[in-house]
C-alpha cells in the first residue's frame, strides 16, 4: 500500500528576499544553531537577529556544531536550550547545522533522552512542539534537512554515523533565501549539488516513487543539470544560485517521502569508514549505481526518460560529464588514499551497506558480493 505524502512543515519559504519572513515569525526566544563563524562573517547572522528583533523575538547562538555533528555536541546544544528555553530553535547552515539542531530538538523537548540509543531504532521519535517550533534556514542546495525528516548524528564513541528518520522531525518552517547560500564556495557548491541530484535522481528510480514524488524529482534533475554547472563558475549569480536552493528542496519533498538508493547506502558506510564528505561520496559513486540499476527494466525506462526530458543520448555518460565540469574524480582512490586498508574492509563495507536503511528501496536489492564489487569499481 502506499506511504502518505507529506510535503515539509507548515511553512515554505523559497526565494530572493524571503528570509525576512523571520519579521513576522510568531515566538519569545529564539536559539540560532550554526557551524562555526563563517555565515557571520557574510553579515547573515546579524540579518538573522535583526529581523528576529522586528518580531520581538531575543536571540541567542550556539555555533559549536561541528561537521558531520556527534551526539555529544547535540547533547551540548540541548543542554543550552533546557537554560535558555526556546520556543524557537532555528538552524542557520548546511546539513550539519540542520541535523544538528533537529537532534537538538529531540533532547530539549524529552530531557529523558540522554544517550544516541534513545532515540536510534527500534526506539521511536516521540511527538515534538510542546516547547519549540523548528524553523531552517540552508546555507547550502544539498541536503535538503530542511524539509527532510533525517538527521544523520555520529556516535563519537564508535564514530559510526547513524541516519534516524521520522515524519516528526520534518522542521515546521522552512526559509530558502539564495542570498544566504552565496558565499558558498564552489567545491562545496559541486558536492552538495551533485548530493541533490542523487537525491532526486534515486527518489525517481525508487521502488516507492510515486505521481507527486515523480514531478518533482524530474524537475530537480532538469534544474540541476542546467543550473550547478553555472552557480559553480558564478557563485554570486543569485538567479543560479536560487534554482539550485529551489532543486534542492523539491528533490528533498520527493526523497523524503519515496527514500533513496544504494549510492546513499555506499555513500553512507564510505562516510562512517573513511569520512569522505557525503556529497562527493553521492558524486563519484553516482553514474556506477545508474549503470548497476539498468539491468532493472523499469529503471532503465525511468532513466530513459529523463535522457527524453533532458534531451540527451545517454544519461550515464551525461552524469559523468557533469562531473567533469565541475571536477570530481571518477573514483576514490585519490581520496582514501590507503588502498590496502579499503581492500581490506570490502566485506565489512558490504555489510553496513546492504543493511542501510536506503537499499530497500533501490531498484535492485543487491546481493553482498555484488555491492564488494560496486566498492572495487568506485574505487
Ligand atoms: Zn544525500
């Protein structure tokens, strides 16, 4: 039977300007959550807290997430809001910001969580918005956390990333403003843009894809193939650089509610392995799962039409071009750059990826020595 869609949080904001929605927002006390310095430094910040002003809303920062986010840093920011008492928790940032402070979010609303294994299944999220409403702002096209109802938190202890999923931690506003994605610079613009398009592309290939995930997803890739390649050589082109921040969201609509695939799932484990960061992950492994996918007819026929709605011949051989543009290796060697210790954890590879949660939906489901040599070819 089919999944209900649910289509974000109760407010979508999207495009030139719509960050000063935060005039009109309704609250007392807001925590801005961010990594780091840097969208202070682009005056964003003080954008932020000027327009929460206006709403008579105080504001106070927690800047301390680092990427790819622990838990302890979660449990951190949680404390400062059990203190503080927000009934407005804002995520200013990329994926980490954003998963973040959903995670944060979590712990402040049920200060009996205490533990990563609290909230990891079998355990459920438990219903949020008794204390805090959770608004994102992205600062990059990529993740797509904003509307997404994942975070992906690692166990400090172990190092092992753990993607958690569930409809309630959908943030209820979302604020997609292309001015706060523009410092961005262009590696980072190519990798989260090419994790977009693996968004899209794997929701459309998905074994749940369905009507509304289905448009979105085609338009995302069509956005994205003609749009990263231009916000990449223009970073302050606030045209491009909203077509992408608006891609990104549709595609984020769509995977959220249809899932991904195994690039996802090998992106995953090479995350947890090797730390390679996620978009370039999803970048280099793409065009290898497409190929590995088409030997499934109805993939094929779904890669067809995208080949039709873009107007080119091959869609794998497209995929890789994009790539090329915007420089990112065909493959990870010169990555992990330890080849005898990847050859050696192949099996162990194997293993986590099969069990992610995003191979179940694949067109394919892989056997283990099938995704051994999806690891050898990527590399
Ligand atoms: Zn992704």
């Amino acid at each position: 039977m089919m999944r209900p869609m649910k289509l974000a949080g109760n407010e979508l904001m999207f495009g030139k300007g719509c960050l000063e929605y935060l005039k009109i927002l309704k609250g007392s006390r807001a925590m801005i959550v961010m990594t780091g310095p840097t969208l202070e430094k682009t005056g964003i910040l003080e954008k932020v807290v000027l327009y929460l002003k206006e709403a008579n809303i105080d504001s106070i920062v927690f800047n301390e997430v680092e990427p790819d986010p622990s838990f302890a840093t979660v449990w951190k920011g949680a404390q400062a809001m059990k203190k503080y008492k927000p009934d407005l928790i804002i995520a200013l940032g990329g994926g980490s910001a954003m998963d973040a402070a959903k995670a944060m979010w979590v712990c402040y609303e049920h200060p009996q969580i205490s533990e990563l294994s609290d909230i990891l299944p079998p355990k459920q999220i438990p219903k949020l918005r008794k204390k805090a409403r959770m608004v994102c702002i992205p600062s990059t096209s990529g993740t797509a956390s904003e509307v997404s109802r994942s975070v992906v938190i690692t166990d400090e202890k172990t190092k092992i990333k753990y993607g958690i999923g569930n409809m309630e931690m959908i943030p209820d506003i979302a604020i997609c403003d292309p001015e706060v994605t523009a410092s961005l610079p262009p590696k980072i613009t190519a990798e989260t843009g090419l994790d977009a398009l693996t968004h899209a592309i794997e929701a459309y290939v998905s074994r749940r894809a369905n009507y509304i995930s289905d448009l979105f997803a085609i338009q995302a890739v069509k956005d994205i193939f003609e749009y990263l390649p231009k916000a990449y050589e223009e970073s302050t082109n606030l045209d491009y650089r909203e077509k992408m921040l608006n891609a990104s969201l549709i595609a984020g609509l769509a995977f959220t509610n249809v899932s991904l695939g195994i690039v996802h799932s090998m992106a995953h484990t090479l995350g947890s392995c090797f730390a390679v960061p996620h978009g370039l992950a999803d970048a280099v492994i793409l065009p290898y799962i497409v190929e590995y996918n088409s030997a499934n007819t109805e993939a094929a026929d779904r890669y067809k039409t995208l080949e039709n709605e873009l107007g080119i011949k091959d869609f794998v051989i497209a995929v890789k071009e994009l790539k090329k543009k915007l420089n990112i290796p065909s493959g990870f060697s010169g990555i992990i750059t330890n080849k005898e210790k990847y050859y050696a954890k192949l099996g162990d590879m194997a293993v986590m990826a099969l069990n992610d949660g995003c191979t179940k939906t694949n067109p394919i489901i892989p056997s283990i020595d099938d995704l051994i040599e999806l690891f050898k070819k990527v590399y």
